[in-house]
C-alpha cells in the first residue's frame, strides 16, 4: 500500500508573518533538498517539474473555490457564485467557459489595444515627470490597469473612477479580512453587476469593438453565455486582471531599480521588452504561488494524497530552479527563450486567461518607464505587501529619477 502523504518525514515550513526575502530565501534552502515540505494548511511544492505536474493534472481543484468557506465564509448567495466562476470552476463547467471566451482574450485582441496602453502610460508619467520623483505604486501602477479594463470592456472614460472604486471593494477579497469585509464585497459586487448589466444592454442594442460585444457573440455549437453568466466573467475578468497587473508592474520596477544596467539596456533597446517582462515574471513574479485540493485520492511520486489534501504549488520557488533555468539567481532580460518557461501565469487549464494582455500591458509599460525615468532609484524605503498575500507587491514605491523629456 502506497504511503500517505502525511505520514512521511517532511521538512516543515511555517513562514507566517515572515518578511517576503526571508520565506524566498527559506523555501529555496528547502527545495535544494526535497520537492516538498509540510506547512500549516497542507503541503508546499516547490520544483518546477511538480508545481507544473500538479497544475497540469485535472484531479488537483482550484482552491479558488473553498477559499471563501475556508475563511469561514457562510453566505449561500455569495459561495455558489464563486462556483461558477471560470477562475475556480472545474471539469465540464470550466471546459465550457473556457472554450467559450479564449478567443476573446487572443494575442490579437491585446495587441489592438497597444496604442491606447502607450497613451495611458505616458499620460501617468506625464504629472511627475518633471519633478523627478514618483510614488511608482500609487502613481503609475494603481490606476493603470483599470483604464485598460474599462477600454477592454468599452466603458467610458468618465466612469474610470467609478469602475476603480467598485473593482478595490469586489477585491477586498483577497485581504486578510475578507470575512468582515463580505458586507462591503457583496455591496460593490451588486453595483458593478448592475453596471456590467447596463453595458450588456448596450452591447446588444449596439454592437461595439470591445469585450463586452465579443463575448456578447461567442458561441460555440450553438451555445453561448447567458446574461447572468456574462456578468460573471466580467467579474472574473476584473477580479483577475486588476490587481495582478499593477502588481506586477510594481514588483518589475522595484526589481529594475535593484539592476540599474538592466533598466539602462531595457531603455536602449525597447525591442527586448517582451524578454524583459517573462524575466521579471520569473525573477519576481507577484503571483508567488496557488492552491489546490485533490478531489479524489491522488498517487503521485510515490506517495498518496488522500482526497481533501491541500498543496500550495510555489511558483515563486519554481522560477529559480536550475534545473530549467541556467543561472536562475541572475536578472538578465536578454535570457532566451527558456525564461518563458516561468509558472507566474500558472499552467494547465486555469492558465492565465489574460496573459497576452498581461504581456501587452507590462511590455508597453516598461520600455516607457524605462526611457522617461533614467537613473532610477529607489527614494527612502520600499512598503511592501504582507507576505501572505495571494498577490504581492509594493504599496509604497518612492523613487527618484533624471527628468527627462522621453
Ligand atoms: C501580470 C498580471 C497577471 C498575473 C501574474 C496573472 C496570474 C494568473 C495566474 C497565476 C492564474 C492561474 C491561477 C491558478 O491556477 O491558481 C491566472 C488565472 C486567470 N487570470 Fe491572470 N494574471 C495576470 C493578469 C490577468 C489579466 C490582465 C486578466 C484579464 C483580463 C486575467 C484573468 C485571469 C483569469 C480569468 C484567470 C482564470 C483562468 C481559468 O481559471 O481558466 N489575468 N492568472
């Protein structure tokens, strides 16, 4: 008989309350010796053949989708929400919504919206440029992901304030105290439906070039998304593509101000911005790692993983490997090919819906930043997220730089 998971001797992780360099540094001493150490909640992996393995095998469900009752969550209404929604839905249901609107988030439909993420960008840049100082974090990285959302979706300009308002209240629900803060989520979450609802409307009176008409018109075989389904995705869309985006764009630029030659070389040469981003996506990804619980009893490197095992995939960890990355300690954004094979978008089915946008996004922004804001540095001291943060990144991002007309 198979040996259960929880019966080996497992180095131990319990790094709570520990700042984010310390639990890398930790996880990283670990993974040189075993693919997997014990930690509070369940198991954490942490080589990238397993990360990917476990990602990759559909026996292993989001965890997406117990989170909320995990964190003792009790309101009906809210959790069967959650269950059909593409970012924890799993089998025939997933299948589905995934089939359905991936063409909707293609290469090309990104790439349309590159002029419009140059113009967003530079006007950012634009009130600071002059004084050579910029909260990078609350200047540049917070609104930005929200104006191309509401371009995404074909919403106006002027409701921008309303859309960023309504998306940080429905993202409460990554934070700490996401259980007192349902009240607040649930409110949010009524008003943006309502508004998604009103754009629908729209849409179907109108047809535009946006997201809203795409998927408006996404069938397959004759099916399609129903209204309330439409609302949902919308939903998935912000709470998926917002606070990832401007995370990541901070964890990038506080990772360029570390490596000011590499900042220099992005700002000579543009063209190297799509290497660039997959190697601050590996070198620092502000995803650092994922959940999944095994739906059935699952045998893997020889161990039993009874069904109900929670694991903590590290993408984090599994970015460094040298076993797919040669030299993984080293930033270099002229690394080939090979840095693509970083897990920060996940992989398998719940692959990153929006990582041509993601690129897109990151590939305009830094080049910009790059060019405008030379000499990079860091002004004073980074405020960082807790470590524990599904999400991570800077809340605080001072830095100083050469005015430069660009
Ligand atoms: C740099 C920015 C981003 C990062 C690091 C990121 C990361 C990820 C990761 C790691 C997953 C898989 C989670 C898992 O398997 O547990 C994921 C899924 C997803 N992402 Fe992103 N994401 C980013 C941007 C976006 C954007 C811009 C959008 C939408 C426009 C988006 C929409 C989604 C959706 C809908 C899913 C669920 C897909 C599914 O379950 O089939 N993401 N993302």
């Amino acid at each position: 008989m198979t040996t259960s998971v929880h019966e080996l001797d497992l180095p131990t992780l319990d790094l709570l309350d520990i700042p984010f360099e310390d639990a890398q540094s930790v996880m990283l001493g670990v993974a040189a010796t075993s693919w997997i150490a014990r930690n509070p909640f369940g198991y954490t992996i942490l080589r990238h053949e397993d990360v990917a393995a476990i990602l990759r095998d559909r026996r292993w469900h989001n965890a997406a989708s117990i989170i909320p009752e995990l964190a003792g969550v009790t309101d009906e209404e809210f959790l069967a929400r959650q269950k059909v929604s593409i970012l924890s839905a799993e089998g025939d249901v997933h299948t589905r919504l995934r089939r359905l609107v991936a063409p909707a988030f293609s290469p090309r439909a990104a790439d349309r919206l590159r002029p419009f993420m140059r113009e967003v960008i530079n006007g950012l840049v634009d009130p600071v440029a002059a004084s050579g100082r910029a909260d990078i974090a609350t200047d540049i990285c917070e609104p930005y992901p929200i104006a191309i959302i509401c371009e995404l979706l074909g919403a106006p300009k002027s409701d921008w304030q309303l859309f960023s308002r309504l998306a940080e209240d429905v993202l409460r629900v990554f934070n700490d105290n996401f259980v007192e803060d349902l009240p607040i989520i649930k409110r949010a979450q009524e008003e943006l439906d309502e508004y998604v609802r009103g754009l629908i409307h729209d849409r179907r009176a109108r047809p535009a070039d946006d997201l809203i008409t795409a998927l408006i018109a996404a069938e397959e075989a004759g099916d399609r998304l129903d209204t309330d389904e439409l609302i949902t995705m919308v939903g998935a869309v912000i709470v998926g593509g917002t606070d990832t985006t401007r995370n990541q764009l901070g964890c990038s630029v506080a990772l360029f101000a570390d490596h000011p030659d590499q900042w220099a070389l992005l700002a000579e040469r543009p063209e190297l911005a799509s290497r660039a981003v997959d190697e601050s996506m590996r070198f620092f990804g502000a995803v650092r790692g994922t959940g999944r619980f095994a739906s059935e009893d699952i045998e893997y490197r020889g161990a039993l993983f009874p069904a109900g095992t929670m694991v903590m995939p590290s993408m984090s960890v599994a970015n460094r490997d040298a076993a797919v990355f040669a030299d993984p300690a080293t930033f270099d954004i002229t690394r080939e090919a090979a840095g693509q094979n970083h897990l920060t978008l996940g992989s398998g089915i719940h692959y990153c819906l929006g990582a041509s946008l993601a690129k897109a996004e990151l590939q305009e922004a830094l080049p910009i930043l790059a060019r405008r804001m030379p000499d990079l540095a860091i002004a004073g001291s980074i405020t960082w997220k807790p470590s524990n943060v599904g999400i991570f990144g800077p809340e605080h991002l001072p830095v100083t730089f050469t005015p430069s007309a660009g």
